[in-house]
C-alpha cells in the first residue's frame, strides 16, 4: 500500500556513508527530508545532490536532516561523491544511503514499475518530529526536483503546526497567512488582537505570526 499523508513513516536500518542509519534514532525529534534518486552517476542527479548539500544551512537553521537514498552499493557513493564535489562546487555534507536489495525503496514505494522496474523514481518525503508524513511529492526521472520549493513548504509545514494557520498559493515565508476556519471571530481576536483582513468569512488574511 502507498505510504499517505499522516502515516507514520516505515522504519528501517541501512548502511550509509556516515555508518549505519536507523531511521526513528535518526529523526530523534527532529524534522526529516528522505529523497531518492534513480541513480549514482548520472546528470540530474548529480545536479540535485550537489545543490542539497549547497542547502544545508537552511536546513539547520530549520532543523531539519536530510538522508539521500540510492539502490547503488556503498563502495560507489565515495567516487560519485567526489564528482558532485568537482562538477557542483560542494561536498557532500549529509547521509546517503545505500539501499542494494531495494527493500526500503518497496517499502516508500520508490520503485514504479511503469517507469521503471529497477530504478527509483524521485521521491521526496518530509517528516514531522511524530515520524509522521507531512509531505510526499515525486517526480520522473528526467526532471530534476525544485529544492528551494522544499524549503518552502518546510517552513510552511513548520508554521501551520505552531499556530491555527493556512499558507495561501505561492506563499513565502513572511508573507500575510490565512485563519483556518476552524477559529471562530472571538477566538480570532484574542490571537490577533490588531485585527485581520476578512474578504470572505471564510478567509481571513493576517500578518505572519512570529513567536
């Protein structure tokens, strides 16, 4: 069955390039990205890996870890990870997991035989601190993934669990936020005490909240 929004992610031990990953030690409260990529030593994801580890500070600075997944052998990801250094201008700086038998790629439904019955598709995965699903997004794999839009949504997801809030489309981080339906007015006033912007009283503009 395929992994859905607000399941608990499946758990799994692997080798990696920073040792042996189990993966509910790993998150260990923390925010979690997971992503797969079809191959070692192709171009796209070369390019996504390079422009990942390029992230890492943003990353951090939301608490989030990142874990690459590959079905290539752990003895390849050092001389792939050489490349992505020379051709992308920064090391690799976060775990890449080598999953060989393809067991964890089955379990998150990486594998999609229609496209391809070996390789994985470009999965994305963000989970919460509970371990659950927050977000799943795949891609085929000759298009390589928008990271900045991860980051996006991590600090929409971020958000919108902290306070009663909906981000509106295209939204960035700053920018004016939407009151869920679920508080009422009076509720409303007591969390914004300056007022929102009503346009139907179903939505609700404010500024975003900053505490």
């Amino acid at each position: 069955m395929a992994i859905l929004i607000g399941d608990t992610a499946p758990d799994f031990t692997l080798e990696s390039t920073e040792g042996p990953i189990h993966f509910h030690d790993y998150i260990d409260g923390s925010w979690a990205v997971l992503f797969s990529h079809p191959k070692n030593f192709t171009p796209v994801c070369t390019t996504e890996l390079g422009f990942t580890a390029k992230l890492k500070p943003e990353f951090d600075k939301r608490g989030v870890k990142v874990l690459g997944l590959s079905v290539d052998k752990l003895e390849d990801h050092g001389g792939w990870a050489k490349d992505i250094e020379e051709t992308q201008g920064t090391a690799l700086n976060f775990p890449l997991l080598a999953d060989t038998k393809g067991e964890v790629a089955r379990l998150y439904d990486m594998i999609h035989p229609n496209a391809d019955n070996t390789l994985t598709v470009r999965s994305v995965f963000v989970i919460g601190p509970d371990k659950k699903v927050k977000l799943k997004i795949e891609y085929p794999a000759s298009t390589g993934r928008n990271f900045n839009e991860v980051l996006r949504v991590i600090d929409s997801l971020q958000l919108t669990a902290k306070h009663q809030v909906a981000t509106p489309v295209n939204w960035e981080s700053g920018e004016d936020v939407i009151i869920v339906p679920a508080v009422s007015n009076e509720a409303a006033k007591a969390k914004y005490p300056e007022g929102w912007k009503e346009l139907k009283p179903y939505l609700r503009i404010v500024p975003q909240p900053r505490d």
